[in-house]
C-alpha cells in the first residue's frame, strides 16, 4: 500500500524586504513571574515582597499567579540609580 503526502503549497504572504525586517520589532515580554524578577534584578525574594508589600513594584494578580511587569521593575531600578 502507497500513501501519498500532500505538502502545503507554498505561501501566499510575500517576502519580506530585508529592510522591512529589520523594522519589525520582536515581541517583548510584559510580565515576569517572582522567580525571573529575582533573577532579572539581582534583588533576593524576601526584598521584592517588601518592595511588593510597599507599593514600590507594581504587580498584576491574574488567579493565584502573580505576575510583574516589566517596566515596574525598570521604573524601579531608574529610580534607584546613583549617578
């Protein structure tokens, strides 16, 4: 018995010019679980709660996940920064 594979033809949508590629900007994360905050910022857990539990990094509570954007946690360092 023979089975015959079809394959898609190629697809419909144009190239993209190398120019326009470079354009295009990649998907950036929004959010960060605790452990990645950790390790993105080189803070320890117990002080990311506190800065948490003070109001200085925001978090987004989605269910039982706790999630912290991005840009709470560059908000925070900029802040923090000594010239």
């Amino acid at each position: 018995m023979v089975h015959i594979i079809k394959t898609r033809r190629k697809s419909q949508i144009p190239p993209v010019e190398a120019d326009e590629a470079l354009r295009i900007d990649k998907t950036e994360t929004l959010t960060v679980r605790i452990p990645e905050a950790v390790r993105m910022t080189g803070i320890g857990r117990s002080k990311l709660y506190e800065l948490i539990q003070s109001g200085d990094i925001g978090i987004v509570k989605i269910g039982a996940s706790t999630l912290i954007p991005v840009d709470s946690l560059r908000d925070l360092i900029a802040r923090n920064r000594r010239q």
